[in-house]
C-alpha cells in the first residue's frame, strides 16, 4: 500500500514546516484517515532523525573547508576589467541619455499574449484550489502558492488599466482579459475533465478573478475577498 500520489508534496511541506496553518490542519487530518500516507510521513520522519542525530554528522577537514571557502572567494570577486577609451558622445549627457533609453529598450520585458494567458491561468487555477482548502498546489509541475496568484492579478490588472501593448502592437484591454480567462478555462476543463471541472470552484475563482482584474481600483491582496467565499 502506497501512499496517496496528489498528498506527497502537502507531505513534504509539512514536514519541512512550511505549509500555512488551512493546509497543515487539513493535511494532520487526513494522516489520521490514510494509513499509507501516515506511514509514509513517519518514515521520513524517522530517517530526518537518523541523519541529524548526535554523532552522525561529521565536520569536513579543515584543508577541504579551506579549498572550497578559496574557491568561493574566487567566483565572487569582481573581474578585472581593462581601461577602455570613452568616446567624446559618450561622456557628454547626451550619451548618457542614449545610453540610459538603450538600456531600457533592452532590458524592458515585451508583455505577449502568451503571458497574459499565462497569468490568468495559473492564478486562476490557484485560487480554485485555494477555496477548496489546498493553500499549495501543483500547477504545470510547478508548486504555486497565494503570491504567484496575487503578482499575476497585479500585473493583469496593471496592464488593462494602463493600456499597456503585446508585441504585436495590440492593446490589452478587458475583452482580451476576458476572452484570455474562457479560454484558458475551457482548456483546463479539458485537461482535468468535466465532471471534475463542474465539481470544483472554479466558477467562484472566475469571478473573483475577473473582478478583482477589472475593477476600477487596485484592491488590496487576492485572498482577502476570498475568504468570504470559504465555507
């Protein structure tokens, strides 16, 4: 008998103490109902105290400790640069101001609609999962928490209410919000089936979502209107 494949990394977080309050409860509960999953996580519980037990760790030579703290110092020193000639443009404030509006253009990130789908999906289906009681989740093999889904309604937001352009010279606007957040859904619904879809909470996530995407006014964090919607 395994232990339940969706619980191992609520698992993990608990032992690690790293998950919030709402899932730690949930997750204590459901070792009191698995005995595979209880099984598992006193398993590694016993290993953790193995490994950290008095006696078992050993501290490394000093001629090891010395060879890698000189190999560190070595990869943080700053490089040695050579002189180099400044043209007579670059040093007047004209360059700099060239320079500066390069820099810019190059480092400024291109909104596309590939990444505003992105962050409507992913927020999106964090919160569904966050109304049901799973303050962690695995979302595309990545673990997402409450402030992945808050900086993606922050910057959905920033980019409807200042107009801001995909690379293709479009406007993000609140239809291509809402176009972005049916289709993202249908395509989800696909990937964990209707029956799970429909039994899930994903209409409530849409709409506090979407509202919090389109108000008139940056509200404060994500999670706090949700929790009205908490049973």
């Amino acid at each position: 008998m395994s232990a339940c494949p969706d619980k191992a990394m609520l698992l993990q977080g608990l032992l690690d103490g790293e998950l919030d309050a709402v899932n730690a409860q949930a997750c204590e509960a459901h070792l009191k109902t698995c005995a595979a999953c209880d099984a598992e996580f006193r398993r590694a519980l016993d290993l953790r105290a193995a490994v950290t037990a008095p006696g078992v760790a050993h501290r490394a030579p000093e001629s090891l400790r010395a060879g890698i703290d000189a190999m560190l110092a070595a990869e943080t020193a700053p490089p040695v640069r050579a002189a180099r000639r400044i043209a007579p443009w670059a040093a007047s404030g004209l360059g700099g101001l060239l320079a500066a509006g390069l820099a810019v253009m190059l480092i400024l990130p291109q909104v596309t609609e590939a990444g505003v789908r992105n962050n409507v999906s992913v927020p999106l289906q964090y919160l569904e999962s966050w109304l049901r009681g799973v303050g962690a989740a695995a979302i595309y093999n990545l673990m997402e928490d409450a402030a992945t889904a808050e900086i993606s309604r922050a910057q959905v937001w920033q980019w409807i209410h200042l107009k801001a352009k995909l690379d293709d010279g479009r406007d993000v606007t609140p239809k291509m919000f809402r176009d972005a957040v049916g289709g993202e859904m249908e395509r989800v619904k696909g990937e964990v089936g209707a029956k799970a879809f429909d039994g899930g909470r994903f209409k409530e996530a849409t709409e506090l979502f979407s509202d919090m995407s389109l108000s008139g006014t940056f509200d404060e964090f994500l999670t706090l209107p949700a929790y009205k919607l908490i049973d």
